[in-house]
C-alpha cells in the first residue's frame, strides 16, 4: 500500500502557550504513523486540563541515554506534560510530533481505563490507510523483511522448524503456508504481551500443527546462550528487529568465531542490503569485531533510512557443517 509524507501540520505553536498534546511510547507512534488512532496502553504523559472532545497535538517520547548506560525514556506514566523550556524536565518530556487529532477521553480518564481509543487522529505526519476492520481474518500485513525471511528460510514439506520469537504470528504463519501444511512448527515467544493465543487462532483455523513454548532469547547474552546450548538448531534465519551492528554483525562474528562448523549461506530472495565490514572501538578501549570482507553479501540488512523504506531488521542464515572439524 502506498502512503504519502511528510505532511506540514498547523499545531496552533505559539512560545508562550503550547498546544495540548499527548505523548506516546515508540511503538504506539510507529501504529499511529502506520494508520491506527491512539489507545490507552500507549499513552506515556498528557496536557493538564485535557477534556473529551479538545484538538490535541500526538508527539512521541524520544528516548534518552540513562544512567545506567542504557536507553530509557526518563518519565513515569501518568505525568503532567509541561512543554515549555522553563519545565526542569522539558528534554525528558519534548517529543516528536507526530499527528493531531480529537481528544476521546478526558486526562483523568485516560490513566483511570485500561482500554479504548485515547485520540482518534485527524492529521498524520505520514498518511497511510487504516485496514481496522478490513477482510477481517482474511489478511495479515506484515513488513517487507519479515516477507523475505519466510522465502529465505525456504522450508520444505515434513521438516521441523523452531521459531523463537513467534507472536504475533505472521512469521509462523507464512513458513506453514510455504511447507503446504507439512510438517512441525513450533513457536514460542518470551512475552507475556504478545498475543500468542493469536497464534494458536490463526494456526488451528489453517490445521497447522503449534506447540507454544517460551524461551528467552531477546538479549545479546541471551542470543549467544542459544549459541551456546543449543548450536544444533541454527539451521535457518536468525532476525533481529534492530540495526544495531553490536546486536547483528557482532553476533554473527562470535557465532562463526566460536563454532566453526557454522558457515553463512545464501540468501534468496536477496533485497536488503549488505553487511557491515570491519570493527568498531569504544572509548573504554572494548573492539567490537564486526563481518570480514566478503561476508557483507551473505547477510541481508534493512535500514530505515534507504530507498526501501523499511523497518529496520536484520537476517543472517547459518549452515552446520561437520562439527569434528
């Protein structure tokens, strides 16, 4: 679907009287830029004296480095947004606006439920349309990287596959498709918040076969930990949500620096782009090693900021080979 942006919004900014404004978690404004309104759970801070009903400007809290090295967005839920620069905590609460729209709940209202539509949006930064209620059950979006590590899998009928970062199931569901409902899939997933019974709706309505599972995988130690204990299963992608080269290309050099019966395969359908070569050195003196010449082309990296315009991810597809080498 093709949307369309940036637009210029008219927030009604004067220095000395601020519009009333909402601000929302990271991946509320990734929903709301992607067509949904704004719901309660989303909701970080808000305006004082915010009723039903009010023209009310949406920003999203950026996060901020934390005393502990790392990133947090420095405010509890529930605080009284105050945008002005003479606010001692105006850089913890100055977000990034993107949208306005029509107030639904009061302030009072909006930390006392637990559910419903906060602000329904009139004006977005970037416009895409809203598939709320559209073939419902019928179709499942997804992001073009989470398309292209299904095919790069290439699973075949009667294989078994693990998928340990399953929910909300979009993944799962397209490897079932692609092994033509042969074969074992299990999905697990390490939060509690993410609807894994989702999962189970969607893969029962299709006959699949789901044994749901949780495993904790999502920190670098934690990767390594999998690489660790279980180095038999890494037979397909490893994805990560994130850019990050400490979480994608360094992973991939200890990964094949420590067990060398790893090797990286081809990818196909090949679309992000490359790898990053060579290493990076932080001012503690710590060397980050990240891909050798000639890997780059193995791995797939999808960076927001290219002429895709993706999310942002990261596939790389490990081969065992003989493990008595």
């Amino acid at each position: 679907m093709q949307g369309s942006g940036p637009h210029t919004i008219d927030y009604g900014y004067a220095p000395e009287k601020p519009p009333k404004e909402v601000l929302v978690s990271r991946k509320c404004a990734e929903a709301v830029l992607r067509g949904a309104q704004v719901y309660v759970p989303g909701v970080m801070a808000c305006s004082s004296h915010v009723e039903e009903g009010d023209l009310i400007a949406v920003s999203v809290a950026v996060e901020q480095p934390a005393s502990d090295g790392g990133w947090g967005l420095g405010i509890t839920r529930g605080t009284v947004l105050q945008v002005l620069q003479t606010n001692p905590y105006y850089f913890e609460q100055n977000g990034l606006y993107i949208g306005q729209g029509t107030k639904m709940l009061s302030r009072v209202g909006i930390f006392r439920a637990s559910q419903g539509i906060v602000v329904y949006m009139n004006n977005r930064v970037f416009k895409l349309p809203s598939f709320r209620d559209v073939l419902e059950g019928e179709i499942f979006l997804q992001n073009l990287p989470s398309i292209v590590t299904a095919h790069a899998l290439d699973p075949h009928k009667g294989e078994r596959i693990l998928d340990m970062c399953a929910a909300p199931g979009g993944k799962t569901t397209a490897i079932t498709i692609l092994m033509k409902d042969e074969g074992e899939v299990i999905a697990a997933d390490r939060s509690h918040n993410k609807d894994l019974n989702g999962i189970s709706r969607v893969v029962k309505s299709k006959c699949y076969y789901i044994l749901l599972i949780f495993v904790y995988c999502i920190s670098n130690d934690n990767v390594k930990l999998i690489f660790d204990v279980f180095p038999f299963l890494i037979l397909s992608p490893i994805v990560r949500c994130t850019i990050n080269p400490g979480e994608n290309e360094a992973l991939v050099r200890y990964a094949l620096d420590t067990y060398k019966f790893l090797s990286l395969a081809p990818q196909h359908p090949r679309i992000g782009g490359p790898g990053l070569v060579g290493s990076c050195e932080f001012p503690v003196g710590y060397i980050e090693e990240w891909l050798k010449p000639g890997e780059e082309e193995f791995v797939q990296r999808f960076d927001p900021s290219s002429p895709l315009d993706t999310i942002g991810f990261f596939i790389v597809k490990f081969v065992v080979g003989s493990k008595d080498t």
